[in-house]
C-alpha cells in the first residue's frame, strides 16, 4: 500500500511538471510572433512593459470569433516573478537586472505583446471584410 502512494505523489507530480512545461513552451512559442515584421507587430513591439500591454489589449476590441492568447494565466505567472524579483533586489541589493526572474518577466512582456499584436491583426482583417461590403 505504501509503494503503491508513492508511485501516485511521483506520476501526480510527473504529470504536474509535463502540463507546466508545456504551458511555458506555449508562451515561448506565442512570444517569439512578436518578431515578425508587420505593422501591428511594431505597435506592440513598441509597448515598454507588460501591465502597458494588458492594458493596449483591454482597450482594443476583442472582434475575432478566434479565441487568441489569453493573458489570465500569464498575468498570475507575472505577478509571481515581480514577488521574486523583489526579493532578489533585496537579498542581492538592487542587482537583480540579468536574473532568472527578470527573463521571464521579459518573457510575460513579450507574450503580451504577441497577443495585442494579434487582436489589432485580427480586428484589421475584420475591418477589411466590413470595408469590403
């Protein structure tokens, strides 16, 4: 009986680590868009930080019937680094700039801006569908 609780906490915790890997490979893969060249790539490329971002993608309308990059998720892992990085700055006394924490809050910013940029592309598209009536 003992074996057998100890073989479910490690596939239970197994199971954990593969859905967190992969959901962190998804906001990878959805914040490397950001590098291609079209216009509303470069408005959101432009956008200096994250809660600027979520807040550009809260005022553009949500137009598409696709659902895109919700920010639901990324917003609570962001939170969390800025909690680690505060921390940081106090254990290592302001020198925290090229930490773990401050990467993946850069990686939270560009995931943001992948997602404005996607909204803004799909509601041009469905502004050229209207145009075009």
């Amino acid at each position: 009986m003992f074996i057998a609780a100890i073989i479910l906490v490690l596939s239970v915790a197994a199971t954990l680590q593969f859905a967190v890997l992969a959901w962190h490979a998804g906001v990878l893969r959805t914040a490397a868009q950001i590098e291609l060249a079209e216009p509303e790539r470069a408005f959101a490329a432009g956008v200096r930080d994250f809660d600027q971002a979520v807040a550009y993608r809260q005022l553009c309308p949500d137009l598409s019937s696709e659902a895109g990059p919700r920010l639901s998720g990324v917003r609570a892992y962001h939170g969390l680094l800025e909690a680690v990085s505060a921390v940081q700055r106090k254990i290592s006394r302001g020198d925290a700039q090229n930490s773990w924490a401050s990467r993946e809050i850069d990686l939270c910013r560009r995931y943001a801006q992948a997602a404005l940029a996607e909204r803004i592309q799909h509601n041009r598209a469905v502004l050229a569908e209207v145009g075009s009536f």
